[in-house]
C-alpha cells in the first residue's frame, strides 16, 4: 500500500510540472515564428524572451507563498488557484488576433507566467516536504522529466499540430489540458506534510538570509559551475548542425525530439541513481559523463562527422543533462530552511536559470572568436572545473542515500 501511494504521488507531481512547461514552451517556440512571418525585426524576436522574467524574479513572491502556506491543504490551494488562473488566461488568449492584438497577447501570456511559476513555487515546497530524504531524487525525476516531456510535447508536437488546426482551435484544448492536469492532485489524498509551527513562517527578508547560513556558499559555487559545461554546448548545438549542413527539419528531429527523449529517459534514471549511490556519488558519476560529453564534442570539432556520430553526441549530450538535472534539484532540496521550502528552493533554481543564461551569451561570443574548438575546449575546462570542485568541496558528504 505504502508504494502504491508513493507512485500516486510520483504521478501527480510528474502532472503538475508537465501541465507548466507545456504552454512554455509552446509558446516560447510559435510566437518568435509567428513574429517572423509578420516581418518582426530579429531584435524584437529576442527581446521576447523577457517573457520567460517571472521565471527568473519568482524568487521574490515566494516567502508569501510559504507564509500563508501551512499544511497540504494550503499548498493544493494555491497550485489550485494559479493553475486555473493560467489556463483562463490561456484559453483568453484563444480568442485574440495575433495581427491586431499582438501586445495584448504577450501581455496576457507574461501574466500567465506569472501564475505558472506561482504553481511551481507550490509544487516544488509541497514536494520538499511530501518526499523523505531518500525518496527526494524520484521526485525531481518527475520534475525533470515533466520538463523533457513538456518541451518536447509543447515545442514539437504542438506546432505540428499547430499548423494543422491553427492558434484559436489550438489554445482552449491546451487550456483544457492544464485544467484536466489538476484532477490526480484533486483525488490524491496521500499526500501529507506535517503543518508548520508558527516560529518556521517565512518573512520577505529570508531571501537575502539564505544567502547568510554559513555552509550555502559551496552549494552556490556547485550550481554555477554543474550546468555550464553543457550549457555552452546546448546554446550552440542548433548553429554547429546548421553549418555542418543539416536542415531545420533535421535538427529538429536530432535535437528537439531525440535528444530531449533521451533526456526525458537520463531523468528517470538519474533518479534510481542518486537513490542507489548516494548524493556524493552522484555528483562525482554525473559530472564525469558532462566531461565525457564536452570532449567528445571537442574531439567531433576537429573531424568532418558522420550523422551517426552526431547523434551520439547529442545522446550523450542530452543524457548527461538530464541525469545532472536530477543531482542539482535534489541536493538543493537537501539546502532549505524548515518554514522556507519554497523559497530557498527557487532561489538555488533561479541560480542556476542565471547561471545557464550567462554562459549561453558567453559561449556565442566564444564560438564568434574562437570557433567551435575553442568553444568545446572552454566547456570540457569548465565540466572539469566542476569535477574537480565537487571532489575538493563536498569531500566530506559521502553519505550513500
């Protein structure tokens, strides 16, 4: 019975944080071309991306969500309301012209957001406290591989059928979708936290208070450093296969549909692994396939390569990130305060959203002047920066579970 209830909550949770990435990255993916077919400048379709702040600045609502927070209750009410208030806003934008109302929409898609991440701020301080120590890791599976599949679902099979059916018969069905995405935590009556004692709720100036506790520097150092020998390569992938010849279509399908399949699989897996081996273990595992996966990229770089060998590029490529994803939430689930979970969890996040930006914009002005050598050799110093970051700091964490 206890493991029936526990895959009922894995399931549920995996629901919640499909239902949020899918009309991400819907739109995210049809709006810059739907942008250029009506002639927008290249600067205006960048800018866009300014849609995806309150992603970035959620960090600065959640002490009100885990103050007002206090048992399981509370948390399913506020992912209630934000998740219904996204998929009004949704199903709104339906009825909209994109020629005439183009401001309009964005601004509503911008207070979309808004409500996703509130839900994701919810659901991940739910799943902080739903999850013992040694079961944190399948739930930041669920949460990666929600975002694997919602990525690949909103980003790929939505705009096929995009096309096929248009923006107006698209939208009410993806509004429904996030609704009907509600209904296992609606039945779930499994899920049980502990109610928070009065001394634990969280204030406004705890943001700033994580960053005082005296062992979180090594963490910080660890999220900047996990991702960025794969980011440099993943904001890059798209033009190297462009200049190698390959078509949008083809890159689509190497990229967009089997790399992040593959990275939907590595999270699961990645899962069972830090469950079995431990969080030290992890990491040093983890961070050795990102190295491997950087110096196979900087060796394919000095080769004409084959289709073949691209693909186990990106197999390796997307696996490694999928399976990094999972050692990154989980020990920053390990890092929140009693009364705080949601927002030191957002925080450590948030670290790693700026972090991958950065180096997204570093490693194009690197490929600009050094070539794609220089810009896989940069990445394979990088993973082994962490590498070797991780055996020297977390030395003493070699804890197996």
């Amino acid at each position: 019975m206890i493991q029936k209830d526990k895959t009922y909550n894995l399931a549920t949770f995996f629901c919640l944080y499909i239902a949020q990435t899918i009309p991400m990255s819907f739109f995210s993916t049809v709006i810059p071309v739907m942008m250029r077919q009506e002639n927008f400048s290249l600067s205006a379709i960048g800018l866009l991306q300014l849609i995806k702040l309150p992603w970035i600045l959620k960090f600065l609502w959640s002490p009100m969500i885990d103050r007002h927070a206090l048992t399981t209750g509370d948390y399913k009410r506020w992912i209630f309301s934000s998740e219904l208030i996204y998929a009004a806003l949704i199903f709104g934008v339906a009825f909209l012209d994109f020629h005439t109302d183009f401001y309009t929409i964005v601004a509503l898609i911008i207070i979309s957001f808004i409500a996703s991440a509130t839900q994701d701020i919810a659901t991940d301080a739910l799943a902080v406290l739903s999850f013992s120590r040694k079961d944190k890791s399948l739930a930041n599976s669920m949460q990666s591989m929600g975002s694997f599949g919602g990525s690949m679902i909103g980003g790929g099979v939505l705009l096929l059928l995009f096309k096929q059916i248009g923006w107006n018969n698209l939208l009410p069905c993806l509004a429904l979708f996030v609704i009907v995405a509600l209904l296992p935590l609606l039945f779930n009556k499994g899920i049980k936290i502990q109610p928070k004692q009065p001394d634990e709720r969280a204030k406004k100036a705890d943001v700033f208070y994580f960053f005082t506790q005296r062992k979180i520097w090594k963490q910080i150092g660890f999220l900047f450093l996990y991702y960025s020998g794969l980011i440099g390569t993943l904001a890059m992938l798209k033009p190297y296969l462009v200049d190698l010849g390959y078509s949008m279509k083809e890159i689509g399908v190497m990229s967009g549909v089997a790399g992040t399949s593959i990275g939907f699989l590595a999270s699961f897996t990645g899962g069972i692994i830090v469950r079995r081996i431990g969080r030290f273990q992890a990491r040093i595992l983890f961070a050795l396939f990102v190295l491997v996966a950087t110096l196979y990229f900087l060796g394919l770089s000095y080769a004409t390569p084959t289709t073949v060998l691209l693909y186990g590029g990106i197999f390796l490529l997307w696996g490694s990130y999928g399976m990094a994803t999972i050692v990154v939430y989980t020990t920053a689930m390990d890092c929140v305060r009693p009364g705080r979970e949601g927002t030191d969890f957002t925080i450590q996040t948030v670290i790693t959203h700026l972090s991958g930006m950065l180096m997204a914009i570093l490693s194009g002005k690197i490929a600009d002047h050094t070539g794609y050598h220089g810009l896989f050799f940069f990445e394979s110093s990088i993973a082994l920066t962490s590498l070797i970051y991780i055996l020297i700091v977390f030395r003493k964490d070699k804890e197996m579970v």
